[in-house]
C-alpha cells in the first residue's frame, strides 16, 4: 500500500517525537549514585502493577494500573475509576503513548484511552471492541492504533477506523526515518511514502514483536525469546553476549535524553550508557524481580519505570555521589574526614581508619590497633602528622606509623572532640577537658578545675591569640585567657546548649551553632540569635563552612544553606529577617533538590570537608559527595495550574470555563496544583481572588483554598507559586468565578423593597396622628409609666442573665473558662483557624501529695498560681482553660508541628522559675504535657474532642516516661487513612504500628555522640 505523506509533515513529527526533556539522566553516574523514589498503593496507586505511563501537556504524570487509571501531580494520585470517567474501564492497560498534541494514549483491551487535563475518553472501533497492542502518530497529526485484526486510524469523529494490514497481528508500532516500523508475530514490516517491506524473524515458534526502539541507524526488537538489534538495511541480529539478558523475555525498552539505553526482563532490568554495554543492576542496588513493564522519561528529565510487582519508580540526577562498600571502605559509618599531607584523604570511621586516594579506598588503621576502634576526629598536626582521636584516647599518624603524642596518656579512655592548631599550639578538646601541647611539647591539661562537670565535655575550640581561646562545650561556651575562664555577655543566648562549632567570616562576625541552640551571629561583643522555626528550619546544628555566597550547614536533619548576604550585623539596629534558608539533601526529602539522604554524622569538628569543589560529608551510610554548584543549578520551572471550584457535591473543572455560583450556600473549595516531579514538597504557594482578597494569601503547602460567604459580584482567583529564592511563577489562566446575587440582593428588588418601605413609614406616620388625636394625655402618660416599668425590670433581668452565664463558664477558683466555656468557644476558634490548631493536656505532677501534705486549702493556691502563669505565658489568639482537677487544656493557634516541641520547652522551662512561698518552705509545682494536633487525617473538624484522647494518651505518656517533659502524637506517614472515632485513645500502639499516627517526644539523636 503506498502512504501519501508529505515531507514537511514527517519533519513536523521527527521534531515532536525528538523533543527531549529539560535535563537528562548523567550516563557518568553510577546507578547507586542516582535518587531512587518508589511509589505503592499505600501512598495513593490504585494498585502496585503499573503498565503504563505518560505525562500529558499540562504536566500531569498518567499512571496505568490492573486496577484503573490515576493521575499525579508529584504530591496526590487522583483515581480515574468508572465513576470518575462516566462508567468507562481504565484497568490494565496494554500500551502508551504521547502524541505531538501533549495528550497521553493508553491502549486497552477495549480500545484507546485518550487522557489529557481532567477527563478520559474512549475510542474504539465499531461493533466489536478491538484491543489495542500498540499506537503511534504517522504522518503528523495521524494517530494509529496495532490491533489483532489489522491498523486502525481514529477518524474526525474519533471512530477507530480501519487504515492498513487488515488480517495482521500488530503488537508494535514506531515512526521513526520517515517511516512506519510494523511489529507482529515473527515479522517486522517496513512502511514508508513509497513501499512496504518485511523482515522475517528467524527462530521457532516466531518470536513476537512486542517493543522497537530507534537508537541513531539502530533499532532495538524486543520479544518474548530475547533482544535483537538490526543495523541500517542488514538482517537483524539477536543479542546473545549479556548474561542475564540473552534470550530473556523482554518486558520494556526505553532510551533516556542522556543517550542510555534500558532494558527490562521480568527478572532485572539492565542499562547500557553511550558507547558501552548492558550493565545489569543489581538487586541490592534496585529491587528483586522488578519485572519493568513500562518506562518513559518525563519533561525534567526524570525517568519513571511502572513495575508489574513493585509499584511505581522514579530515578533522577540527585546532588550526591557516595563512597561506600563498593569503593573499598568496608566499614560505612563514617565519623571524620581530613586532608592528609599527601593531599589524599583521611576517612574516620566507626571501625579504623581509611585513605581514599586515586578513586579507592583502602584501610590505613585496623580498629583493633586503636585505643577506641571509632575514629572520632582527626586533624592535621605540623607539616606531616595527622592525630586521630577516638572515642577511648588519641594517636598520631606519620610515615606509616601509628604513635602517642607525648602527654596522651592523660587522655587514655577519653572521647577526642575536637583538634586545633594554631600559633604553635595544639589544643584537644575532650570528654574530660581541655588539653594543649605548646611548641612541640606535651600536652596537659588546662583550667581544670573550671572546667568540671558538664562543661569538661569540650565540643568545639576557636583559638583567638596564642594564650586565648573560646571553648564550646555541652554545657554553654566559655572563654579562656591563660588560666582565666570566663563566660561572655552573648553566651547567654546559648541557654547552656551544646556548643558544636564556630565560623569566623572576613568581615569580624563570628558564628556559634549548637545543638538545639540555632545560630548566634556574633560581632563586637553584640550577638543575635537565628532561632530554629523562624531564621532556620533546624534546631540541632553539626558544622558550618562557607562556599561563595553561601554558609552550608550539617544537622540531625540533613544538610541546609543560608545566604550570606542576608546574615543578620549585630553591629547595627536591624533585626533578624527570615533567611529563606534552603535544604540542599535531607532525610525526608524537604530540599529544593528534592534528595533524600541519611546525613550528617555530628558532635566533632571534622565533619565537613571541600574536596575539588566538593563537599564531603560523614553519614552512617558512607561518605557524601554534594557539588555546591548542582544545589545552585537552574532548575524546570513548575507548571502551575488551577484545577477545579468545588460547591458542595458539585465540582467545575477550569477548563470548562467561568463558574457562576447559584444557590443560598456560597462556599468554594478551589483546587490547584504545581506540576514539579524533583521536590513538589518544597513548593510554597500564594492566591488570591480578585474583587474580594486586598492581597495574596500565603497558603503554605496547602493545595486548596477555601471560601465562605462570597457577596455577589465577578472575581478572579490567580495562584502562584515560590520555588526555592527564584521569582513567583503564576497559572497562565486566572479561573473567573460568578456569584450570583440572592433575589434579594438584586437591585430591582432593594428599590422595590425601598419604596415598600418608605409606604409604610408614610402610613404608619397617618396611623400614628389619628391614634395620637384620640388619646388622652392621661392614657399617654399611663403607657409611658408602665413602659419605663417594663424596660426596668427588663435590664435588671439581662444583668442577672449575664452574671449567671460568666458564672456558669468560668472556675470559680482560678478565674478561667472552665470545660463548658471551652466547648462554647472551640468551635469559633477552629473557625478562625482552618488550618489546625495544637490541643495541649497540662497536668501538675504530684499533687495529691501537695494536697495531702499541705492540705486543700494550700492546693487551692498553687492551683490559683499556676492558672496565673499559664495566662501569662499564651499568647494572644491562644486559649486556655481548667478542664478539671489540677488539669488544664490549652489550644495554640498559628503553631505548626514543627513549631512545637520548641514552643512545649520553653513552656517547661518557663514553668521552672514557678516557686511559691507556702508556710516557710518553698514549693515548686511541675507539670507535664502531652499534645496533639487537630484535625488529622480525614478526621472532621468539629471532633476535636476525639482529638483530646489523643493528647490524653501522649499526656500519660509524659507522665510514664518520667514527669516534667511533654510527648506528642501527630499525623504519620499514613496519615491520609486516620479518622478519629471516640476511644480512639485506647488504639494507639495500633494506630502508630499502621503509620497513622506517630509519636513525637523530646529526644538526641543517637550520632551526638
């Protein structure tokens, strides 16, 4: 059959179909160095088997399952299921496709799918529905569907249609060189603008075709028996040199931007870079019996493989690349890293020490030649020596020989924190103080009578001339002039937190971090503190280094950047502004670059180190390796798009247009959305509706706003979204909304209803002279008496109801609400609050023994003064009140989870200064705290009261766990699923083993020491 196609039209697909993506994998990287994200039916799949994939125009992600289709926007999987689509069938599809128009094509059992926005159709042939193997675009704009029966084209009305091959199996279709590549049973067919060829498959039974694949003058032929490869006019050869691959069925075969080549089996899947072979990947490195069945690379480069067992997968140039086991270093917890004279470097880990050199590693120091085998710092002493300090003493490392430093021996069984060089001394800050060795001398201790207790446990060292030194410990920071130790006025912003390392910057400032402490700048004898949850997104900090324009940051959590230029000058007036500190790699995946990672081992100093540009970090999984200029690499912009209005039970997609809002109920819902696969959950949003918000509404992560009684009139509602420090980017199509006005708010009807009214006062007014005319003065000033009569026993009545009503909902012996003035209030604060608020169960410990030893009239007072200091301690806009006995709730608004464990310990330690004066003795009440928020999950906001079970339940836990502290429940990573039912307090353990609730309590992590 000869095609006429014109060749400006074949030119218009080869450019649809060869338009990459933004970026691309790296074909340099290691797989083990790529970031690996897998989704499952328990985070929103309709099922784990995924056998399709596309990403529409819009930016939408179209995942196909068994069980129906869904749609992913990088945070939610919205269902496509009958009820969605209208009745049609989404399960397992056979096929996929994306056309030159950005709409995503599902080939089923049934016909083809075609999805694009918010909505799915279906095209199938007439009478009996035909599957569709196989689907490609050719010529431009010509959409064409493999079938048992033959080709089919989708004509205007949509009809699959029959185009070619009738009779023929096709299970495989590619444009590619200006032609159709045909795949069926045995036999691959040729189709261009003049011919048509076959090319026979050799083998028995005849292998069927199932997936091509054009790579340059090659194409690539999978089938059930094995992979074969055809180069330009020559007979197709099957690959049989790659174990593992050859003659193994052939699940997916897809080609990244990067130039690599995948191939899947249903066993493992195999990657063969640019120039190179297939390289298997191991089953430790990805999953075991994958079974790929679906592969496709999205617009930012990322590429998404559908398992048949394991879900969904997402692989993507991250930030870092690791030494680990593979590399030589046998033994993956890593503590330090230092230069060594020879410019290698020196890794310290949990068991010896190691040289990384020439891209290996190799072992230097064995554990057992060690005084500790956990080499906890290290630091290059003198031109050729490099001291290792351990968790049990400290050696030197020279010319290949391990010795004591002379005076070490006074540190045997100590933990070495930290080395310092500087004007000819070395100082050791340890476990058991403070240590220095002057001009090649031994060491010995220093100031150690001062340094006792918790403050002989020396962190961090900044000498600052050759007799002076400031010294951070776990116990605050002290300075040190000769023998002197003194502690400096700014100290105190440390609240004698652990103090784990310094930062002098060129112009004079100096920066303090600890752990659980944030960041004081410090200058001229001036500090200001960045405190975590407002400056910084992390509490306890490990080490700092600036890099260009930034100061990169290790904590518990990860790894963070600030912008030097906006670093507060305690030198001047100007206080502290947010810092729009940003993530580079964090454990849950919070950075810009979306990257999660177990990082960073701390409480020492060598915990960061610039290696060629870049930063080595220590983890309990290897050594890090992040590029600086990556984090700062320009990135795809998301596609911001409004989704839909929802009124009630009715929901109007934006594509439909302007929504006119009817009906006496005037709330919205508008959904909208940022479509960004590399960190959605960085993305911070902003909207407004115009004609009715005077300015934009931050919304936070929130993907919905939320609208109650709108006045009638012609809005816009616009969104935009912040990414990382970049401009604002907004949906291109503001969604117009309508309100109509109530009947009584037309405006022909208030000028009906005006003169109505102005009839009536006019007759009332003749009424009222013609009554006036025939009543006497006597009966006027009788209705006068009795009226004043009525209105006074009215007032005195209204008094007597607003006493009885104050009464009744306030405890008479502290003064606060009490439990029913708090269920009469709640509603209205949760109004004002519809982003949750946090509910706190105070309870003072031990006070049946204060009532049983002082007596009731005693625990009155300490009742009466502990309401006075919980009302002096909230802020406004919080509540407070006596929920019974000596227990009291208090509900804080505008504090987020992670806001809050910060909020309880200042709460806690406020409470310490608490003493009162009873009969001569001093009596210092304490309390506990458990706290959650509301609402969780699914749960409906007006049952916050199920919600105080589970503070209840966190509140005993405070109590178990030792008294004096604060526990939390809140939302787990199943969160979605949770629906608070009364006695839900008795389910916990329950609720937290499923994920749906999680448990948050005071804590260390276990690498501070």
């Amino acid at each position: 059959m000869v095609w006429a196609i014109s060749r400006a039209a074949l030119w218009l697909l080869l450019l649809a179909l060869t338009a990459g993506p933004l970026a691309a994998l790296d074909p340099q990287r290691r797989f083990t160095d790529l970031a690996l994200d897998q989704w499952t039916a328990a985070d929103g799949l309709p099922q784990n088997a995924v056998l399709a994939l596309g990403q529409d125009r819009h930016g939408y992600l179209w995942v196909g399952t068994q069980a129906g289709v869904a749609r992913f926007d990088g945070v939610r999987f919205e269902r496509f299921d009958r009820r969605r689509t209208g009745g049609i069938d989404t399960a397992a599809p056979e096929s996929h496709f994306r056309d030159s128009a950005g709409r995503v094509w599902f080939g089923t059992r049934n016909g083809a799918l075609r999805l694009y926005g918010d909505a799915i159709h279906r095209h199938a042939a007439a009478g009996t529905p035909q599957p569709v193997q196989a689907i490609a675009e050719w010529p431009a704009g010509r959409l064409l569907f493999g079938t048992p029966t033959g080709l089919l084209a989708k004509a205007p009305d949509g009809a699959l249609l029959p185009a070619a091959l009738p009779g023929f199996d096709i299970t495989a279709l590619l444009a590619a060189d200006e032609g159709l590549w045909v795949g069926t049973p045995g036999r691959l067919l040729r189709l261009d603008d003049h011919r048509q060829r076959s090319i026979e498959l050799p083998g028995q039974p005849s292998p069927r075709i199932q997936h091509l694949l054009a790579e340059g003058r090659s194409l690539w032929i999978g089938t059930p028996t094995g992979l074969w490869r055809m180069e330009g006019e020559a007979a197709p050869q099957k690959l049989a040199d790659t174990p593992g691959l050859a003659g193994q069925p052939i699940s997916e075969l897809c080609a990244d931007a990067g130039g690599s080549l995948w191939v899947a089996t249903p066993q493992r899947l195999f990657r063969r870079p640019p120039g190179g072979g297939f390289e298997p990947i191991a089953d430790r490195d990805f999953v075991r019996n994958a079974w790929i069945s679906a592969c496709f690379e999205d617009r930012e480069g990322h590429l998404w493989l559908g398992s048949h067992t394991e879900g969904l997968f997402r692989l993507w140039d991250g930030l870092i690349t690791r030494i680990t086991e593979r590399d030589g270093l046998s033994e993956p917890f890593v503590w330090s890293l230092e230069r060594a004279p020879d410019r290698a470097v020196l890794i310290g880990s949990n068991r010896g020490l190691f040289r990384w050199q020439a891209d290996r590693v190799e072992r230097l120091v064995a554990p057992e030649a060690l005084p500790d085998p956990a080499v906890y710092e290290l630091a290059r002493v003198g031109p050729a020596a490099v001291w290792v300090g351990t968790r049990g003493g400290l050696r030197a490392w020279q010319d290949g020989r391990l010795q004591r430093p002379a005076g070490a021996e006074a540190l045997e069984g100590l933990q070495i924190n930290t080395i310092v060089e500087d004007h000819g001394s070395v100082w050791v800050g340890s476990s058991g103080g403070l240590f220095r060795a002057q001009a090649g001398g031994p060491l010995a201790a220093v100031a150690s009578a001062e340094l006792d207790g918790t403050l002989a446990r020396v962190r961090a060292l900044l000498p600052l001339d050759p007799d002076s030194v400031l010294v951070g410990t776990e116990s605050g920071l002290r300075r040190l002039d000769g023998e002197v130790l003194s502690k400096p006025v700014w100290a105190r912003l440390l609240r004698e937190r652990m103090v784990t390392s310094f930062l002098p910057l060129d112009d004079g400032r100096l920066l303090v971090a600890g752990l659980d402490a944030g960041i004081v700048v410090v200058a001229s004898d001036r500090a200001v503190l960045l405190e975590p949850g407002l400056q910084l997104p992390e509490a306890s900090l490990w080490a700092m280094r600036r890099i260009g324009d930034w100061i990169y940051v290790s904590s518990t959590e990860g790894l963070f950047r600030l912008p030097l230029a906006a670093l507060p000058d305690p030198r001047t007036a100007a206080p502290a502004e947010n810092l729009l500190a940003e993530w580079v790699v964090s454990m849950d995946g919070r950075s810009q670059s979306g990257q999660r990672a177990r990082c960073c081992n701390g409480g020492a100093r060598s915990r960061m180190l610039l290696v060629d540009d870049q930063l080595w970090l220590p983890s309990i999984s290897g050594v890090l390796k992040i590029d600086p200029e990556a984090a700062s690499r320009t990135r795809v912009e998301p596609l911001v798009r409004i989704e839909a209005v929802q009124q009630g039970e009715l929901r109007h997609f934006a594509d439909a247009g302007e929504f006119v809002l009817r009906g006496e109920h005037r709330d919205l819902r508008i959904d909208y959305t940022a479509l960004y696969f590399r960190n959605p959950a960085a993305l911070r949003f902003e909207y407004r509706l115009e004609g009715f918000d005077r300015d934009w509404i931050d919304a936070g992560v929130r993907r919905s706003a939320f609208y109650t009684n709108l006045p009638p009139g012609d809005f816009r509602f616009r969104v935009r979204v912040l990414n990382g420090r970049g401009a604002p980017i907004e949906a291109e199509s503001p969604m117009p909304i309508r309100v109509l006005p109530h009947w009584h708010e037309r405006g022909d009807v208030r000028l009906l209803l005006g003169l109505l009214a102005l009839g009536l006062v006019a007759a009332g007014v003749l009424l009222a002279l013609r009554a006036q005319r025939r009543q006497t003065l006597r009966l006027q000033a009788l209705v006068a008496e009795r009226t004043a009569q009525l209105q006074r026993v009215n007032t005195r009545l209204q008094q007597a109801n607003e006493s009885l009503a104050i009464e009744s909902q306030t405890d008479p012996l502290t003064g606060l609400p009490n439990r029913r003035a708090l269920f009469r209030q709640m509603p209205e604060l949760l109004a004002r609050h519809p982003e949750g608020v946090v509910l706190a169960l105070i309870d003072l410990d031990h006070f049946k023994r204060v009532n049983d030893h002082f007596g009731h009239a005693t625990g009155d007072v300490v009742l009466r003064e502990f309401a006075g200091f919980l009302r002096r301690t909230i802020r406004d806009g919080d509540l407070v009140g006596r929920w019974g006995g000596e227990e009291f709730l208090v509900v804080f608004a505008g504090l987020s989870v992670a806001q809050t464990p910060a909020r309880l310990s200042r709460l806690l330690e406020d409470g310490n200064a608490l003493v009162l004066e009873i009969e001569g003795q001093r009596l210092q009440p304490g309390f506990s705290v458990g706290w959650t928020c509301h609402p969780l999950g699914r749960t409906a906001t007006s049952d916050w009261a199920h919600a105080l079970e589970l503070a209840d339940a966190a509140l005993y836990d405070a109590k178990h766990r030792g008294r004096a502290t604060w526990s939390g429940l809140v939302a787990g990573p199943a969160a979605a699923q949770l629906a608070l039912e009364p006695n839900c307090g008795t389910k916990i353990e329950t609720l937290v083993a499923e994920g749906r609730l999680a448990w948050v309590r005071p804590r260390r992590s276990a690498q501070t020491r």
